[in-house]
C-alpha cells in the first residue's frame, strides 16, 4: 500500500490574524513515486455503537479497492437517536448514541467512531473528517468531538480557523516531488446549517496566504462539506412531470440539465440561487471542486460556473441505498486536471456477494430499484394534481 508520511511539525496558526500556510501542526501529505495521490471520500455512516455488518465491510472494501492515500470522511459519522434499524447489525430496534447521560453517549460516540476509525487506523492511511449536523445533534461537544480525532494517529482533523463558534475548519497542504505545496484541500463544518462569514473570512485569509507562498498563484484545491450549497441547485432545470429524471421540488419538477451534470439523484435543488461561499471561491480562484454528502442516495458530479460541484452517497445501512463512495486521483504533472469516479456497493455481507461497481455517470441514471422509482413517480403526479387543486381554489 501507498505510504506518503514524513512529519512535518514546523507551521503556527496565528489567533486573529492571518494566518500562514499550512497552518496548525500537521503530518505533510505528498505526491508519491508515481506522481499520483488517491483521496477516498466516505460519507454519512452514521452508525451508531452497534455497527451495521455491512457498513465494517463498507469501509474495508473501499480502502483495500482504492489504495488511498488519503481517507475524507464527509460528515455524519454517528447517528443520533432515531429508532428502526432491523437485522443490520447486533441490535435490531436500537439505533442512535444518545443515552441519558452525557458520560455514556459520549463512551457511545467513541466506540461508534472507533468501528470506523480503527479500520483506517489499521490500514495506516491519514483521514480527516468534516463535521455533519448528526455529530452535533448527538450532543457531544466539539472539543471532545477534537479530543477522540488527537486520539487515533493517523487523524489530520484540527481546528485552524478559531472561529467564534468553536467549528473546525482546517486545510491539508499536499506536497509536490520539489517539497513546495503541490495541491490544497479545504475542510468546513457546516454545524446544522451553513458556513459563516467568520469561517469565510479565515477561508479567504489561508487562501491568501497560500498563494502568497506560491508565488503569487492561487493554489489548486478541493473542498469537503457536509451540507451542500444552494448553487448546487443551478445544475439541475425545469421540466415536465413525464420528462425522463423528473422529480418534484417546490411544487415543479426539475431534473439534472444533461449538460452540466450526471449522475444519480432522487431529489432536486431549485436552480437560480447563489450563496456567499460560491462567490468567496471565485474570488479566490483556488477552489477547482466541491464535495457534499448530506443526501445520503445522491451521487453526482457536475460543473458550474468552472467549479466542480458533487455529492457523494451516503453508506448508513439503516437507511436505503444505494451507498457507495467517490474517489479522486490526483496527477502532479497535470494537477488542475484529476479523475473522479464514483463506485456503489451492491449486495450484502449477509447474501456473501458484497462489492463495489463502478458508475456509470449517465445523464438521469437511474439505480436499479423498481420500487422506488414507482413511488418517485406517483409523488410526482399527486403533487402536480395538488397545486393545480390549489390554484383553481385560490
């Protein structure tokens, strides 16, 4: 497997002023041999201390098909107190970390991180992880959410932004074959909502500062979230009820614009909408793509406005699929220029034909689940029928 690891202990994150690349004490990220660096992205496991069966052999699958040489984890790594999984792990009807106390949610917490931690911690691979609302619904505060990441070795996740509310922000400097920062990538905390203009703020000053380390050149990057943004919503466009990939949101349909995105998706963005975050990264010129989980049974890629937008499946086995992950390869000798495919677990472990197959980014792609898309379609009409009943009556 591909080991990139020297120890790098020399770069301060300055409080309240801006801050210098690569700040906060870090293990260096490089380029190996070949020129090629492999980021496996995982989303939304939100598992609780009883780990699903499948989610243990989820993410062994995914490190042992991809080699990483870098592990990002999306967002949603427990879950917090809803009730229903059913024969997916060792105890059917109990789902969730919280507890009546805060000790033993916390001790439930850490033992559901470790189900997944400890699997990557075997496999010697650097992670990082991008808080998702579910961490914070659990209730577990984020200086001890900091306190079970310094734990494990090969956690990279830190707090360098300093932001008022306590998120943990952080980047991760990839070095080049001449030891100068090669590629950057940017990790946000959404909390339960959205990105902050203090966090856009910090964003903007590391940014500044990297480029101002690269001589004067913006460094390429790619950004991890939780929660998407609304400019996502502008790769999709409006359509009829019986037009292929039509699915209902606000009282219309919309599908994704073949165009600009591929991919699956069982529910949609309204287009039209920009955010704050989208203009801070065109302004910054560094930000090449952008990767949100959130949705759990979207996985699609598509570009706007000359940045990459996509979502990558969730792999929380108390819902339903599909699940699987995205893997980006990195190339140094073309390094604004990477490949990204998205993979989807099929099978069990429990049926013994577990594995993961390569998507294909069709435009409308439909995953193969007949009743799903019967029920997508009859939602469509009664919602189609229900605002024209309303307008008549209005």
């Amino acid at each position: 497997m591909k080991k990139l690891i020297c120890v790098l202990l020399s770069l301060t994150f300055l409080f309240c002023l801006p801050v210098s690349a690569g700040a906060e004490e870090s293990e260096a990220l490089s380029f190996d041999s070949s020129g090629e660096f492999t980021i496996l992205n995982i989303s939304d496991p939100q598992d609780d201390h009883y780990a699903a069966y499948d989610l243990i052999y989820f993410v062994k699958l995914a490190i042992e098909q991809t080699d990483p040489d870098l592990v990002i984890i999306s967002g949603d790594i427990v879950e917090d107190s809803r009730i229903g999984d059913i024969g997916i792990d060792g105890e059917s009807f109990r789902e969730g970390v919280e507890a009546d106390s805060y000790e033993q949610t916390l001790e439930n917490v850490k033992t559901a991180t470790d189900n997944i931690f400890s699997i990557i911690e075997e496999a010697k691979i650097p992670f990082a992880v991008a808080q998702g609302n579910n961490d914070y619904s659990s209730g577990v505060t984020n200086e001890d959410w900091l306190e079970i990441y310094s734990s494990y070795e090969y956690s990279l996740t830190a707090d360098m932004s300093g932001d008022s509310n306590g998120k943990i922000d952080f980047n991760l400097e990839i070095l080049g074959s001449d030891g100068k920062t090669a590629f950057n990538i940017w990790m946000m905390d959404n909390g339960r909502g959205g990105i902050s203009e203090e966090q856009i703020a910090w964003y903007e000053a590391q940014s500044n500062a990297l480029a101002q380390s690269n001589g004067g050149k913006p460094v390429p990057s790619v950004l991890f979230q939780h929660i998407p943004i609304d400019d996502m919503g502008n790769l999709f466009e409006e359509c009829n009820f019986w037009d292929e990939g039509a699915v209902i949101e606000g009282g219309k349909c919309y599908r994704l614009n073949k165009e600009l995105a591929n991919g699956y998706y069982a529910g949609a963005l309204i287009p039209g909408k920009s955010s704050p975050q989208f203009e801070s990264w065109k302004k910054q010129g560094d930000v090449l793509g952008a990767y949100f989980g959130h949705w759990h049974t979207a996985g699609w890629t598509g570009v706007w406005d000359g940045i990459e937008l996509g979502f990558t499946y969730g792999c929380e086995f108390a819902k339903t699929g599909p699940y699987g992950f995205r893997v980006i390869t990195l190339h140094e000798d073309d390094i604004e220029n990477f490949d990204n495919e998205i993979y989807t677990y099929e099978g069990s472990v429990k049926s013994g034909d577990a594995r993961f197959v390569l998507q294909v980014d069709e435009p409308y792609k439909e995953y193969n689940n007949f009743i799903e898309e019967f029920i997508g379609a009859i939602k469509n009409i009664f919602a189609l029928l229900s605002r024209e009943i309303t307008q008549l009556l209005s």
